[in-house]
C-alpha cells in the first residue's frame, strides 16, 4: 500500500465565489471586487464581464441595472455602471 499523499491530502476545494491562488494550495480566498467565480474547487477568478459588476465573493457577474451600462470590465459595483 502506497503511503498517502500528503501535498494531495492538504488540497482543498473552494466554494464557488472563492478560489485558491495556484494549484496544490490549502488556501481559498474571496474573489475580489470585480472578479468571480461560479465553479467549485478552481484556481484564480475569472473577470467580471462588461455591462455587469462583481462584489467581493461574487459566484456570478450582476448585471447593470435597467438604463445604466459600461463597456468596461471587472467593474466593482452598479454605481460604476
């Protein structure tokens, strides 16, 4: 029997709105104000797309509210829309 894997066993899956900052780490952070991440146990956020903004620990983009846009990206919230 093969002795465990500690680097594997000290991995852990971030909830969706968080992420670890590179392969093989034991840390899950908030993804930052213009970013998210709606998928468990993923390295990095990903930007929050343009006519939407992401909050701290976004799981998806929020879209601008009715009348307001921006062609911009990883907008932090609607009052930069």
């Amino acid at each position: 029997m093969a002795p465990p894997d500690s680097e594997a066993d000290a991995r852990i899956e971030c909830l969706p709105g968080s992420a670890t900052p590179s392969n093989g780490s034991s840390i899950c952070a908030l993804c930052v104000p213009g970013k998210h991440q709606p998928a468990r146990g993923q390295v990095g956020c990903l930007d929050c797309i343009a006519g939407s903004f992401c909050v701290e620990g976004s799981v998806l983009s929020a879209p601008c509210s009715g009348g307001t846009h921006s062609n911009a990206t990883n907008l932090t919230s609607a009052d930069e829309c």
